[in-house]
C-alpha cells in the first residue's frame, strides 16, 4: 500500500485472516480504512486500531534494496505526520519540531 509499512505503520502489522473495511464517501470526499476482524471474530474500527497499535511489525518485511531515498524519506515524513491512515497530509510543524528534538 505504501513505504509507511516498513516505518512500522498499521499496514505493515496486518496479517493474513484480518478483515479490512474501506469506506469511500464520494460526496465528502473522505474515506476510511480499518481492521474490523479477524477470523470469525468481528469488532469495530477503534478495537481494530488497538489491535494494531499492540501488534509487532510483520517480520517478514524488509526494504527493497533498490528503493530511492527520496521513498524512504517520503515514508518517514508520513510516519510522523500520522501515516496514510492519519491523512496523507505533512503536519510540517510536527515534523520540524521532531527533528529539533534530536
């Protein structure tokens, strides 16, 4: 789905028997995608969400040798700024407020 997964974002935490909502809203031009189950169990997306956030990235993910580093930038920046899931907008202030930390 995009590089934010090997920045230990939520999609590289799903596994095989997750069940994923995607909802489209065309007329407020908002969407959302959630885990709602997994297996014959069915829960609602802030369960998901929790469920996610204890997960372990799956360690079968690894780096493309060959990916740019503008890709790898590009997945950090979204990583801080909340990932796909959160918006897919830069919160540059968050961002530039990270890196003065370290």
């Amino acid at each position: 789905m995009s590089p934010e997964a090997l920045a230990g974002g939520p999609i590289g935490k799903v596994v095989d028997g997750d069940l994923i909502q995607i909802v489209v809203d065309r007329m407020r031009l908002s969407g959302s995608v959630d885990l709602v189950g997994h297996g014959d169990d069915r829960f609602d997306p802030e369960e998901g969400a929790r469920i996610l956030a204890a997960r372990s990235p799956r360690p079968d993910l690894s780096p493309d040798p060959l990916l740019p580093d503008d890709t790898r930038l590009w997945a950090a920046l979204q990583a801080v700024s909340g990932g796909p899931w959160g918006g897919c907008v830069y919160d540059s202030d968050e961002i530039v407020s990270r890196l003065l930390r370290n």
